[in-house]
C-alpha cells in the first residue's frame, strides 16, 4: 500500500482548513453576540408572510410585536381571508397592537401567485405598500421565535455600505425528541456552522434585512417576480455588485419542529433543490465537501482495517487518518453545540437532547446529509405550502397548482 502513504498524509493535511474554519466561525459568533447594538435605528418596515397556522403560531408573532425597536412598521401577509392565519393574525393584532413599540401594524391580502412563489408574492405585495419614509425593509418567517432585541442587531450592520444585506439563520428546537426531529436540528446545525465572516454567506429568507435604496437599485423586485427563492436570489444580486451579506450571530431564531422521516425527507430535498437551481454554486459545494466527509471517514477506515490486517509498512499512519477525521468532526459537532448553548441559552434546556445526538451521532448525520443532496439531483418540481411549483431558472417559476 505505499501507493497509499502520500494520500494518507495529504488527507489529514485536508482536515485543518475545516478546523480553523469552525474555530474562526466559533469565535466570530460569540464576539459579535457580545456587543451592544443600539445607536443605528432607521425606519423598518418588517414583513412577515404567512400561510397557514405554523406549530407555535401565537408565540412566534407575540415574539415580533414585542420587539425593543422605536421605529418599525409590522407588516402580515396573507393570499386570502379564508387562510387559518387571517383571523388569527387578526385576533393577536387587536389584543398585543396597543403594548408593542411597532408605529402600524398592517394585515395585507395580497391574493394568488402567478409567476413566483406565494411567499415572494407576499413579500412584493407589502414592499408596494410601504411609504416613503421607510429606510430598511426586514423579513421574518412566522415559524420563527425571536428575542426582543432580534430586530435591533439585525439593523445594525447596514450602516456600512460594505453590507449590502444582513442575516440570521434558523435553529431547530425539537417540540418532540424523535429520531427525524433530531437528525433535522443537527443537520440544520451543520449548515449553519458555515456562516461567519465570509463573503461567502447566505442569506436566509426568515431573517434577513437590506435597505431600501440598495433593494431598489439592485432591482430585487424585479429579480423577485418570477423567483421562487426570496433570499438565494437577494444574496446573489447583493455579490454581483461586490456587497456581503453580513451574518448576524444574535439573529440565530429558534423554530419549533416536530418531523417523521417521510416529512424530514421532503424538506431536505425541497431545500436542496431549491438550492440547486436558485445558486448551483452553493448546491455543489455542498455535494462535494458532502461527499469528500463521507467518503475519507469510511474508505479511509475500511483502508486502515486492511492495512492492520495485512501488517503493511505504515499501518499506523493509515490508522491515524480516519482517527483524525473523526476528531474533526466530533470538535465540529461540539463547538457548534457550545455556540447554539450561549446564542439560544433560553431554549438550552430544550436542545439538551439534541445537542447530544449532534455530538454523539455526527457520523451518522453526514451520510444522511448526502442522501438528501443526491436525491435532489433529480427533478425540479416541489410542493411548499401546499402549492406545487416547477423551477425553470433561479428568475424564472411555474405554479403547476394547488
């Protein structure tokens, strides 16, 4: 096997530009959520669109009509008046409007897509809406639960015009400890390990926020009508003009989950292939650092069995390289556990047990995370929301129906 000795030592080598990644990322996290954010303050118009009545509903808005922020407008969205959310979007307006710091609160029927999807409907419905004193425009999905200062750090980067957009992103906090729900958080958890400070980022759709004048010289809406990706498509145009999309590690928002398999599978590949086809970039980077993950673990170890087996000259060495695999992912696992402790410390009771099975069980979440990918190699049609969607571009959609 001395074929195997050269390869050996450059797959271990591999594995430092992960571990300082995760460890730049880890610190990057916990520096930024220790500030103080308060003297940039524009006028925000956030925009939350909804369908139907997500699992803790009630408290997902409450979250957002308590926001510390002087100077915003809340803005719901509905298609019709018949969707379960209107009237209890209604009920939570009259009751928690007179205590919340929002200057209007608005509920929009913005009716039936056409050429997008209807979150995106939405969202233009309501940017059509907002007056001219507006500087920021902020979405929320309302399958999210924010703390009170969410809104105030996810302002506060734009005051740099290097900062074309800003972003949090979602935690999965299991409402039931079942293997799928689990396996979602942790997989979820491993995608948002990336985002840091890097140019690279992403924006995600449930908290994000950009300016008003850069969303209108950027054409967003008009890259918007026939997209089915809000924030895919809005961190694309962002990067074409040399901006960055600046992750802000305190908009880290829980969301309540409960998922079976079949409903885990569903997502997985709905996500992957609206990733594939709104950002292939993203979609292949995901795929290749997937598979190499994967493959260096198990073949490298399958390799290093066969070497002891047959007493080869550098067994030892070929024994270290799934060894330091495997110590890199368990220091991933764990740093990321540690971050999602602090950021979210008052759901750390609640992910006690899935922050257990990220640690515990990674070896397993990765192979699963390459399954979804691959199953979204194939097909361009999904359902979302009870809609069913066909992708012809990253600017380009088909509503196939109801």
């Amino acid at each position: 096997m001395d074929w195997y000795y050269y390869i050996a030592w450059m797959i271990i080598f591999s594995q430092i530009p992960y571990l300082v990644l995760a460890i730049k990322n880890y610190r990057y996290a916990l520096t930024k959520f220790r500030k103080r954010r308060a003297h940039y303050t524009p006028s925000v118009a956030l925009t939350v669109p909804c369908k139907d009545l997500d699992r803790d509903f009630e408290e997902n808005i409450t979250s957002l009509f308590n926001q510390d922020y002087e100077d915003f407008s809340l803005i719901f969205v509905v298609a019709e008046t018949d969707d379960p959310a209107y009237p209890a979007l209604c009920k939570l307006r009259d009751r928690l409007a007179a205590d919340s710091k929002a200057r209007q609160v608005r509920i929009l029927i913005s009716g039936r897509t056409t050429g997008c999807s209807q979150k995106i409907h939405n969202q233009l419905y309501a940017y059509h809406a907002i007056g001219e004193t507006i500087e920021v425009l902020a979405f929320a999905d309302s399958d999210v639960c924010v703390r009170s200062d969410w809104l105030k750090y996810l302002v506060h980067p734009l005051r740099h015009d290097k900062n074309g957009a800003t972003s949090g992103y979602r935690w999965f906090v299991p409402k039931t400890n079942n293997l799928a729900t689990l396996a979602l958080s942790a997989i979820n958890g491993k995608v948002a390990q990336l985002l840091g400070n890097t140019r690279c980022n992403q924006a995600w759709g449930g908290s994000m926020a950009i300016k008003v004048e850069t969303f209108r010289e950027l054409g967003i809406d008009r890259i918007w009508a026939g997209a089915l990706s809000d924030d895919l498509c809005l961190s694309s145009a962002v990067k074409s003009v040399r901006k960055k999309v600046e992750f802000v590690p305190a908009c880290l928002v829980a969301s309540y989950e409960s998922a079976s398999w079949r409903g885990l599978f569903e997502f997985a590949r709905r996500q992957f292939i609206i990733t594939k086809v709104a950002s292939p970039g993203t979609w292949w980077f995901g795929l290749l650092v997937t598979f190499y993950s994967v493959m260096c673990l198990w073949i490298t170890l399958a390799l290093a069995i066969y070497a002891m087996a047959i007493e080869a000259q550098h067994a030892p060495l070929y024994m270290a390289v799934p060894i330091v695999f495997f110590c890199g992912q368990l220091t991933r696992a764990v740093l990321r556990e540690i971050v999602v402790s602090i950021l979210l410390q008052e759901h750390r009771r609640e992910l006690r047990l899935a922050a257990a099975a990220d640690i515990l069980l990674f070896w397993i979440w990765s192979p699963l995370l390459l399954l979804f990918i691959l199953s979204s190699a194939f097909g361009r049609t999904i359902r979302w929301r009870g809609i069913e969607y066909r992708l012809i571009s990253p600017t380009e959609t088909i509503v196939l129906g109801r």
